[in-house]
C-alpha cells in the first residue's frame, strides 16, 4: 500500500507514523511519500495561496498549485488506481468502516488543506475527475488536515495484512465486537485486565479466571453493551434497532 500525502508541511510525515507496527512495517507493507504543494508554487517566494474573492478572513490555496502537486502525487502509481482523499471539516465523518474500505485500495492519495481552505474549482474537478472523496475525522476544526491525514492512515494500516502482529486483532476492538452469533457490531471494547489477580484493592472479575471460554466471551460482549448504552447512545440505538431488525 502506497500512501502519498500531498501538503505544504513535509516535514510533519512520517511523523508519529514512525513509531510502533506502522513505523516497523514502513518501506515493506506499505510506503510513505511526501509531495510539498510549495514546489509547485508559480512565484518565487514559493507562495501557495492568495486572498478570497468576496472578502472575509484567511487565505485561499490556488486551484492550479493544488492540482499540479496532485498531478505529480498521481504520478507515483502507474496504472494502478489510488483512492483520492481531501482532508476537510466539511467531508464525511470517518469511521472504521472507510478505514476497512480504504485498506483494501491500490493506495492512497491524502491531500491535506491549510488556511482558510483550498479554492472549490480544484476541488469540484478532482471530485468529478478522479472521484475524490472529502472526509472529515469529527465535528471539530483543526489548523490543517497532516494530523487527520495521520489520524485516517493509522486507523487504516490496522485492515493492511501482516501490518497487526495477530491478524485476528483487529476483530474484538471498539467499534468492531464479535456478537454472541458471531455477527460484527459497532459496539465499544470490554475491559481488559492483567496480573496481578489484585491491584489496591481492586480485584480481576472471577470469570476471567474460570478458564470457561464461553462464559468469559458471553461476559465480554454484556461488558461491552453496558459500556456502549452508557458511553454512546447512538451505538446503542442503532445496535439495538439491528437486533430488533434481525429478530423480525
Ligand atoms: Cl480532515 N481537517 C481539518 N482541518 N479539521 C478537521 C478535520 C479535517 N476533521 C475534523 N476537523
């Protein structure tokens, strides 16, 4: 999986993705290329952006620097086809659904805003041109889309082969539980515990330590409703209704 980030930060990748199973696997799993959108500047202060037409705050990146430093990042894959991917407040919230769905693509192009934001027309032409897609990590705003870009490319190494030491890991994760019939749901994790049996008083739930396989795993997926209903009404709703739906 080729990863190509497409940003006037260079210097912030690998960054944290260094670090831990991503960073072991980084130049045999899957590989990481920078293209700095300031090389693709059409004045010589290496400026990217200009002020937005109708007034207001901020500046705009300039539609053809956008597009040629896209152009060249599209160049590192051949004829092969990269998922295209803006990172804007304004995109479709992410999940580990799209991170699953990204995985499995022949790599990815992750372009990354800055400012006040990029000029729509680029936008509008690598959505219809390229079927980029516009994804948003939540329903908060951060300065630029390098930390949502890593956010997005660490959550999807998980779905790589080979990238987990256990390729059974990713299932039993929040928002990816195994169901008493063996259905996945969007339910969040159960508590984990390890030696010693007691820790100042607090003690290890019994069950894990009765080696009864079927009552630890039905003990897990209660833990893990008890959490979700408390934590996330939503999850809870929506899973509850999948029940409901099933049942029927
Ligand atoms: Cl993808 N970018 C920025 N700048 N802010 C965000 C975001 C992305 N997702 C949530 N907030």
């Amino acid at each position: 999986m080729l990863i190509t980030i497409v940003t006037i930060f260079p210097e912030m990748f690998p960054g944290m993705l260094a670090y831990s199973l991503p960073g072991k696997h980084l130049g045999t799993l899957w590989d990481l290329k920078v293209v700095n959108i300031r090389n693709h500047s059409d004045n010589r202060w290496q400026k990217v952006d200009d002020t937005p037409y109708g007034g207001g705050a901020g500046m705009v990146m300039k539609a053809n620097i956008v597009h040629n430093a896209l152009t060249e990042a599209l160049k590192n894959y051949q004829n092969k086809v990269p998922a295209i991917i803006h990172m804007t407040p304004r995109g479709k919230l992410f999940n580990n659904t799209t991170a699953r769905s990204l995985a499995t693509c022949d790599g990815l192009v992750i372009l990354c805003g800055r400012y006040e934001g990029i000029d729509q027309r680029v936008i509008d032409h690598w959505i219809k041109h390229y079927g980029m897609q516009e994804i948003s990590i939540g329903d908060y705003v951060l300065f630029g889309g390098e930390v949502a870009a890593t956010v997005v490319i660490e959550s999807c190494l998980r779905f790589v082969p080979g990238i987990m030491h256990n390729e059974n890991s990713p299932d039993n994760d929040s928002f990816d539980i195994k169901d008493t019939n063996g259905d996945r749901v969007d339910l969040l994790e159960y508590p984990q515990y390890t030696k010693p049996v007691s820790w100042n008083s607090y003690d290890v739930p019994s069950v894990l330590l009765s080696g009864n396989h079927a009552e630890i795993m039905k003990w897990r997926i209660e833990q893990s409703k008890q959490i979700t209903e408390q934590v996330r009404p939503d999850l809870w709703n929506t899973y509850k209704m999948l029940c409901k739906r099933y049942q029927a």
